[in-house]
C-alpha cells in the first residue's frame, strides 16, 4: 500500500498549548491561527517521542493525558495525532477531526512557532 515519505528540513520550532477547556478541533485550530498554521509532521512527532523514550519527564505528558498534534495524512487531509504514554510504551492514534468526543483535561496540542 502507499505511504508517507516526509522530508524533514533542519530544526522545526514547535510550541506546546496546554487546554484549559474542553474542546472540538475546529475551535483549537481556530484559536491556534488556522489549519496550515498547526501542520506538523510525523518526523518531528517521533523526534519527540525519542527523547522520552521511556515515559521521562519533558516536553510530551506522560500522564493520563494526551498530546495533540495535526497531521497530513497520506490523501493530504489533516487529522489529529493523539501520541499518550502507556505502561507498555507510547500510543500513537490518528482521529478525524471534530470526532464525537472532544479533548479534555490538560491536554498539550502542538502547533508550528512562527514569528
């Protein structure tokens, strides 16, 4: 079947929101600046990822919340990336956006660092 093939281009600047309320994504990419605005690509997810590969303290929660990123899957369409710590290690699930339930809790979403 057909994949993704990312390039990554030097260091990308990502900044972490962390929820303050419950809400649907299309509120979140709203308040985040629009949809291009929060685009992050799966390689700097696992960059992150790799450097808490254990579940250690950083910049991704470790607890019973998520951190939120949007992705382009491979038809190009933008999906929200769930990435949470398990007992087993690191789950990674992909949602369309506005699923039924919303993002609670201190939840981090990720977006792009622009100046």
């Amino acid at each position: 079947g057909g994949g993704k093939i990312e390039e990554v281009s030097g260091e990308q600047v990502i900044r972490r929101h962390k929820l303050s309320r419950c809400s649907r994504d299309t509120p979140i990419l709203r308040e985040l600046g629009g949809k291009e605005r929060v685009v992050v690509g799966l390689a700097e997810i696992y960059q992150l990822i790799a450097r808490q590969p254990n579940g250690e303290s950083g910049v991704l929660n470790t607890d019973a919340y998520a951190n939120i990123f949007y992705v382009k899957d491979c038809a190009d369409r933008l999906v929200a990336v769930a990435v949470d710590w398990r007992t087993a290690g690191w789950r990674v699930s992909a949602f369309q956006l506005d699923s039924p339930e919303p993002w609670c809790g201190e939840n981090n979403v990720f977006s792009r660092l622009y100046h």
